[in-house]
C-alpha cells in the first residue's frame, strides 16, 4: 500500500476542529495534528478542506441478490464512496431473504472483491426462524433485522411469541422497521374506498401515520425494557417517537435511534412535485416532524444519521397506482452533503454531525477500528468542501437505477476525495483503481 501524507486539512474528530496533518501507511493513520513529514509520501494539499472520518451508512438496500436489475453491491457502493461513505450495513430482504446462516454468508462472498466500501449484513428475522437466531454468533452480523410492520420483502414479523423470543434470545444488536400494520390496512382501506387505486401520494403520511408508527416504536421499546435487548430503531419520522428515547451519548445506552436523510431533507410538502420519488416506509411527514427530528438529533435522542438507500428503476416508481409503485429512495451518493446541510443550517455542529455519522455508529455496533481519526485506526476518510456547492443533475448520478430524487437541488457542500482502507478511491469526480472493501470486523467484548 501506498504512504499519503494529506497537509494543511481542517479535521473534525471527537468533538474537536483542528488545522493539521495526517500520515496514512499500510492503509492505517499513522500518525496526525501538527506538521508532518515523510519522505517518499504522496503529498495531498487539503487546504481549505474538511477531514473527517467516513460516513459508516447503518441502512441500505443494495439489491443483492436476486433484484439486481434495481441495483447490486457494486454499483451502489461504488456510489456510496463517490458520496464520502466508506462502511455499509445492507438489509436481509433480498432474494432469497437473508434468513438462514447459509445464505448470510453467501452474501458475503458476493461481496469479497467487489464492494467499493466495508461491509456487513444484517439477519433477518421472521416468524419462523428462531432456531436460526440463537445459532448466530455476536460477531458473525451487524445485527438482527426484524420488520414490525410490512415492508419490502414480506419479512413482516407479527406473531406475539416470535416477537418475545427474539427480543429475549437475540445473542446481538436487534433493529426494528417500526410500522403497525393493522392501522396502515384500515387507512388504506378508507383512502381505497374514496379513490381507488390512484390514491393521491399527498395521503402516503397518513396512510402510513403517526399512529401506526407510534404504536410499533414504543412497543419495540417496551419489549427492549422487559427483556433487557439492545435494541436500534431504525428511520424515525414523528416527534411523537421522540418521547420514547432518552438524550445523552451512546455508550452505555440499550436503547439507540436513527434518522435518515430524506426524512432530514424533505417534507409533506414535496409530495406535490415530486409525487412516487419520494414515496418510503415510514413516510416522510410534515415540516414540524423534521423539525422535531434535528431537535432530536442535537439533543442526542438520536443517535444515528443513515440513508435507507432503497433503489428501484424509473419505471417503476411512476406506476400510477399508489398500492404499485415501490417505496424506496436512491441516496448513498449525496446523503453525507444532504446531512451536511443541518450544519448550514444551524441545526447541527460539524462536530456533531460527525458523532451521528460516523463515531456514533462505530460504537453503537462495536466496528473495531473504524469511525475515528486515530494512530492506528484503518484510514477511511472524506475530504469535503464546505463551500463548493453542488447541483445534481441526472448525468451525474451513479446509481443504476439512473436517477435521484434531488435533481435539480443544490447542496452546499461536495465530497472532493474518499479513502478506504487507507487508498484514494475517490478524487473529484474520478475513481481510481478498484474495489477495496473489506468485511467489517465487530468488538463486542
């Protein structure tokens, strides 16, 4: 491996900004802060440049197996790198379902050689595979998926006993979909009656609603408390939910949460222009729910920024039937500036971001040596100008589904060079060499 020395960034880590250097040897930081010197080195001049360590994406659907027409590991990591994220946790609904212990480690095996970032994959729960969590080891997934409402997939778990035995027997991490089902089939079926099939996409909120959401959340947290399950709800939407989470650092808490971007950008109100593109479970909501949600976020109720990154082709996010186009939205690419965007704002500090973007997770699952700026921490980094706004245009996107749901808008931040595992694979605009992403490593000890 190469010896880069990058001179002269701005670094944001552990709660500080500071000017300096920093010496990568062996795909690890070797050495950082101050003025560096090493001889033979490739000198990277980030003057005007914000450091900090790789967005760690806890949330993506990459389609693989099995819907690899929407999308596959490689393409979509090569994306997330473009986009300053260096580590990626992909979800079981896949075909076939990520379910059996056989099939977690297949996925690992597509993979090897091909993932642009680090890697890891959840293990899905369902009503009937018990016997398959309590063989895991707590080391073997990031965590155990169980959908407590319907989704992609048909993985929905809803038997009470299933429920109870994994939030008791689960030996890792559990994470939660958190949707009711029975109230989102009694409001469909009332928005049915009134407009059939074409249910204008205005409604997708209140189909998917505050209620259902709040009566699947705070029953995951009351299963946690009861049988003392470390428990990470996934995609909040409602300041309803806030209450269920308690403000403070992630270490030692049991119970953690996450916001996604889309749920961060938008609100009810683009449903108008932008209509199915922005259609996903749980749905985004109004601009007093987002509101709530970076209060959250700086409060420390959330802990976690993520994606959901869930593509699928053009042709079918514009079915005209509400019930038929998917749900899912295409995000890797800009979700670090999209996040980055609470900084200008005025939401959220830098420092802060990067606790929810990258330190947090690290801790929250146990990543051995990753999500820091530290000696002897693996290098992967994000340069990014602050000031270089971006506009996104289709021609740009690197997704293979071909579109974003943010064309047209400017974020005011870019992603200017991204290092994984210590290689520049990433430099504006270009990428170099090829895939380096390792499985990720958990310390759970």
């Amino acid at each position: 491996m190469s010896t880069i020395l990058i001179k002269n960034a701005r670094m944001v880590n552990e709660g500080q900004v500071t000017e300096g250097d920093l010496l990568i040897r062996d795909g690890r930081i070797e050495r950082l802060g101050g003025e560096i010197a090493a001889d033979g080195a490739e000198v990277i001049d980030a003057a005007g440049l914000t450091l900090m360590p790789g967005m760690i994406d806890d949330q993506v659907h990459f389609r693989e197996p099995g819907v690899t027409h929407k999308a596959d590991i490689a393409t979509e990591s090569r994306a997330a790198v473009a986009g300053g994220i260096t580590s990626f946790f992909d979800m079981p609904n896949t075909n076939p379902q990520t379910v059996t212990l056989d099939a977690l480690e297949d996925k690992f095996a597509l993979a090897a050689g091909r993932a642009w970032g680090n890697y890891a994959f959840y293990f899905g729960g369902t009503n009937d595979n018990i016997d398959e969590i309590r063989r895991l080891g707590p080391d073997q997934t990031c965590g155990i998926k169980v959908f407590m409402g319907a989704s992609t997939g048909n993985m929905l778990v809803d038997d009470p006993a299933t429920l109870e035995a994994i939030f008791r027997d689960a030996p890792t991490q559990v994470v939660t979909h958190c949707e009711d089902t029975p109230t989102i089939l009694a409001n469909e079926a009332r928005y049915r009656e009134q407009y059939g099939e074409q249910i204008p996409m205005r409604f997708h909120p209140l189909i998917r609603s505050e209620e259902a959401c709040w009566k699947s959340s705070s029953m995951a947290v009351e299963l946690a408390k009861k049988h003392g399950t470390r428990l990470h709800v996934l995609h909040l939407t409602t300041a309803r939910e806030m209450a269920l989470f308690e403000p403070g650092p992630v270490r030692g808490k049991r119970i953690t949460a996450e916001a996604c971007v889309h749920h961060l950008y938008f609100s009810d109100a683009d449903y108008e222009q932008r209509d199915t593109l922005i259609k996903c479970n749980p749905a985004i909501k109004t601009a007093e729910d987002r509101s709530a949600l970076r209060k959250a976020l700086a409060e420390d109720r959330i802990d976690v920024i993520a994606t959901d990154h869930a593509p699928h082709t053009w042709e079918e996010k514009h079915n005209p039937s509400y019930f038929k186009a998917p749900a899912g939205l295409p995000l890797v690419q800009h979700a670090l500036c999209m996040a980055l965007e609470l900084v200008h704002d005025g939401d959220l500090s830098i420092e802060q971001l990067v606790r929810k973007t990258a330190h947090a997770p690290a801790d929250l699952f146990g990543i051995g040596e990753r999500g820091y700026l530290r000696e002897g921490y693996w290098a992967d980094l994000a340069l990014v100008d602050m000031h270089k706004p971006q506009t996104v245009v289709r021609e740009d996107v690197l997704y293979k589904c071909g579109w974003s749901p943010l064309e047209g808008d400017t974020l005011r931040s870019s992603v200017q060079m991204t290092f994984v595992n210590g290689e520049l694979k990433y430099d504006r605009g270009r990428f170099l060499g090829g895939a380096n992403g390792r499985r990720l490593v958990f310390d759970r000890g």
